[in-house]
C-alpha cells in the first residue's frame, strides 16, 4: 500500500501548496473475480480546483488486488500508469 500512501502525501501536498481542495474519483472500472480474490484496474481522476481561473484533471490508471475474508480487503495497489 506503499504507492496508495505516497500518492495521498502527494496530494496533501499540492493542497498545501496551492490552497486548492483535490477529488479524487473513479472510471473506467474493470473487475475479474475468482472466488475469494479479485483484481481491479480502474483510472483515478485526479482534479484541483482552481488556482488563478485554472483547474487541472491527472489521470492514473491502477490495479488493485482484494481478497475478501470477512468483507473485501485491498491486499495491493500499484500504479500502472
């Protein structure tokens, strides 16, 4: 969870940079289960708000991998792009 970690302090801070709030948000979500565990690449649609009249949208693509053991449970993230 490495990557997820460094991801939020660089998110925190761009927020103290800038004084602008960020959303994070989800598309293009895409599942594959088998059984107990399951892997999910997803975009993470990183926006700021604005700074100057300006707004910004980064877009990630991730993995995810979940097992699920009493409710589903991210095991990994990584970043793919």
């Amino acid at each position: 969870m490495d990557a997820v970690e460094d991801l939020l302090r660089q998110i925190k801070e761009r927020e103290a940079q800038t004084k602008a709030g960020f959303t994070v948000t989800l598309s293009d979500l895409s599942v594959v289960q088998d059984n107990s565990s399951a892997t999910i690449e997803t975009n993470l649609n990183i926006a700021a708000g604005e700074v100057g009249g300006a707004s910004s949208l980064a877009i990630q693509r991730w993995e995810f991998k979940l097992v699920e053991s009493d409710g589903w449970r991210v095991c990994t993230a990584k970043k793919l792009s």
